[in-house]
C-alpha cells in the first residue's frame, strides 16, 4: 500500500507540445540567465577595463594571471554543471521530490568547498609556473599576487553559480538575476575603491582588483543563501538544514557526472587560455592586445553560454518525465535562441572594431598605439567565430542536460588539441602570419566541435534509449 502511495504522489513535468509554448519557456528563464551570466563575467570586465586606465605590462599581467585562475574555474566547474541535469531530470520524473533535488544542491557545494585548500596552495606559484612557461618576470610577479587573491572567492563564485541552476531549475531566474547584477556593481565599487586608492583606502592597483572580486563573491553567496531561505519555492527543500548530513551516493553521481565536464570544460577553455601564453612568446603587447580581444570574445559568449544553460534545463525536464518530441523541441529551440543571442554582440563589435577598442584603452595615448592597432585587427576573426561558438556550446549543454558527458569530453579534446590548438601554434609561431594565427586556429577548433557535437546530439534525439527509463511520450 506505502509502494502505491508514493506511486501516486509521482507528478511528473508537464511539457508544452509545440515548438513556439517551448520557446516562449525557454526564453522566460533564458533571457534572465543570459543577462545574469553576461553580468557575471561583467566582474571580469570591469577589472580589465579599470586594470586597462593603469599601463599595458599590467592588462598583460591580468591576462597570464587568468589562464592559471580559469583553469581551476573550469576543472572544479564540474561539479556546478552536474547539478543541472541531475536535478532537472529529477523533477521532471517528479517535481515534488525535494529530498533529493536538496542532497544534489548541498554535496555540489561540499565537492566546491573541499577543493578549496589545493586550489589556494596552487595558486600561490602562478609566478613561478608563468616564468617556467617562459614570461616576462615582471609581468608574472604581478599576475601571482593578482591571483593569489582573487582565489580566495572562487569557491563563493563557484557555489552561487549552483544555486542559481537550483533556482532555474525551479523556474526562479529575475531575482537571482537581480542579485548577480547587485554583486557586480558591487564589484565595480571596490574597484574604484581598491585599484585606485579611493576612500582613504591605499592604491593597490591590479592586486586591488583581485581584493574587490573576491570579496564580491563571498558577500553575493550569502545574499544568495538569504534569498533561498526566504522564497517560498525553494525554501520547500530546505537546502542548508543538517548542511553537514552527508549522502555518499548523491556525492558519487555529481563526481560521476561532473568529472568528464570538467575536462571537456577544461579542454575548451584551456585553448583560449593557454593562446595567451602563445601570444606572450610574441610580445607583451600582443599579449595585452588577446586579453581585450579575449574579454569581449567572452563578454558575447556569456549570452548564448546562459541560454544554453536554461536549454539544458528544459531538455532535463522533458528527459526526465519520458518525452522524445519536448526534448527535441527543446533542443531545436536551444540553438536557434544561442545563435540569436550571441550575434547580439558580434554584429556591433564587427561593425565598431575601434569604438569597442577605446572601451579597454585610451585612444589618445601613444603608449597604447600598438596594443590597440593589435585589438582592432583581432577583433573582425574573433567575432568570425562566434557562430561556431554559440552551436557547439548549445549542443554541449544539451547533451550535458541528457547525461551525455563522455563522448563529448572526447569530441571536445579531438576538436581543440588536436586540430584547433595545432593550427593557432603552428601559424602564430611557424608562420608569416603571426598572432591572427591564434585566432584562425581558435575558429578551427570550434568549428569542428560544433559539427562533432551536433552529431551526437542528433544521435541521441533520434535514439529512444535515453528515454528508457520513463515512459517515450510524443
């Protein structure tokens, strides 16, 4: 009689049966996230658009430091992805299974939290490993201090993007979306207090800036830890009571899932990254130069990077509650609403080359001639590529939102390190081509992967062995 009570409490997710009710949902929590992701990384922006007002060596010197930092941001990102699929498909089987839903939130915190003493001691060589990688000594003395701070508040970066794909799992995106943007004018405050030395406060320029986004972060979890506890969706799963009552098995399926997404993460974003390092075997100022370019590169992609993050919610859902046609309504939806997104910044920053330019360096300046000669011709290949950009990161979140996570780590590392990477190294550094080299080598690689990861997708839309577990609805 119990085993029938629980059968009939099973509520599964209803989804919309045409493609236009999907995308108007897909839209209602992906616009908010878009802009909450976007705003987010805005923390990068900002820094680099303030540390940009204090010299070149220093923007540099910001950029070398980032490759260090984004790597471990992108190795223990995979615990905060897993949380979408897991618990997406969770309530779309049943929307009232809190237990769980809350057993995923908190041991993707713990995975976050525990790593945080070997991600400090790490950090604390970026010096030394940026002159073993053979940069300029300086530049990496400042880089080390810059992200020796800045890591303490990658675990508080890290946990608040788990609860905000709790929340957009329960449909709560506009305040979070309110929340992020409060911590990134927060941000904003602390640098013009820190960087500069305003407010009696001592000018600690780029080890100020790392200072003001950490503690961003440590104050923006606990406003977000408030909201949860006050809203009254989500305070139905109480995710912080017991915080310490540990669930060996839930912890097992967010390393399960998130290990391959942090490699496939960290063979992507390592690419970009470790270009940098390509570029600072050319010259400091070509390195400044890939920084900016790198920032708006970024900047654009954060728009399809969040909607993609709501597709995979939705493909969750429609996964977990047995039904082949939503999930490919929400997979066609997907990438149509990333392509959209990010030509939203594409096509102005194509158009407007230098006036995008002058938003990182002053014009006027001649100490900044070169740098920006460098930005102004990077830029037209960057946003070349960003149509790439957008349809394989739709495809790797949707298959994300499938529990699909080995074979594009796989496709990824095929399409970055052995074709993207080889040709970026090969032209930059063999070739008359020089640093646009990087860049070409960067649009193979993403060109590649969003065919590969296209296919797999399509591969397992049109398969009903992912649905096996429910009933397949149409």
């Amino acid at each position: 009689m119990l085993h029938d009570k629980n059968l009939n409490n099973i509520q599964s997710t209803k989804m919309p049966k045409t493609w236009s009710k999907e995308m108007v949902l897909l839209l209602r929590i992906g616009i908010p996230m878009a802009l909450a992701q976007f705003i987010q990384f805005f923390i990068f922006f900002i820094d680099t658009v303030m540390i940009g007002r204090i010299s070149p060596e220093d923007l540099a010197a910001a950029g070398l430091g980032l490759v260090i930092y984004f790597g471990f941001w992108m190795l223990f990102s995979g615990p905060v992805m897993a949380v979408t699929p897991l618990i997406s498909q969770t309530l779309g089987k049943n929307k009232k299974n809190i237990q769980k839903t809350r057993y995923y939130v908190r041991m993707a915190i713990w995975v976050i939290f525990l790593m945080m003493p070997i991600f400090i001691f790490i950090t604390s060589f970026t010096e030394n490993i940026l002159i073993f990688l053979g940069q300029d000594a300086a530049v990496s003395a400042k880089a080390g201090r810059y992200v020796f701070v800045l890591a303490f508040g990658l675990p508080f970066a890290l946990a608040i993007m788990v609860l905000r794909n709790f929340l957009a799992a329960l449909e709560k995106t506009l305040i979070p979306l309110f929340l992020v943007t409060s911590i990134t004018g927060l941000n904003a405050l602390l640098n013009y207090i820190f960087i500069f030395g305003n407010f009696g406060m001592p000018r600690l320029g780029l080890t100020g800036a790392g200072i003001a986004s950490s503690l961003s972060y440590f104050f923006g979890f606990f406003i977000f830890i408030y909201y949860i506890s006050k809203d009254k969706r989500a305070q139905e799963f109480q995710v912080f009571q017991n915080f310490f009552s540990m669930k060996f098995i839930h912890l097992i399926e967010i390393l399960r899932l998130g290990g391959p997404i942090s490699v496939t993460t960290l063979f992507e974003g390592m690419l970009f990254n470790i270009a940098i390092i390509i570029m600072g075997l050319i010259g400091v100022m070509e390195a400044a130069a890939y920084q900016v370019a790198l920032n708006i590169a970024s900047l654009a992609f954060m728009l399809p990077y969040g909607m993609s993050m709501a597709g995979a919610v939705r493909i969750g859902l429609a996964a977990g509650a047995g039904n082949i046609e939503a999930a490919k309504r929400a997979a066609s939806t997907t990438v149509i609403a990333c392509i959209f997104a990010i030509m939203l910044i594409a096509i102005p920053v194509a158009i407007f080359p230098e006036m995008t330019t002058s938003l990182f360096l002053d014009l006027d300046k001649e100490i900044n001639r070169n740098v920006i000669n460098l930005v102004i011709g990077f830029l037209p290949i960057a946003t070349g590529f960003m149509f790439f950009d957008s349809v394989q990161v739709a495809a790797n979140q949707l298959l994300r939102g499938l529990k699909d996570v080995v074979w594009p780590m796989l496709l990824t590392g095929i399409s970055y390190w052995f074709f993207g990477f080889p040709i970026a190294y090969i032209l930059a550094l063999k070739t008359d081509v020089g640093p646009n080299g990087v860049w070409y080598g960067l649009m193979a690689g993403l060109a590649l992967a969003s065919v590969l990861l296209g296919g797999r997708l399509l591969s397992k839309l049109n398969s009903n062995n992912q649905f096996s577990t429910g009933s397949v609805k149409k």
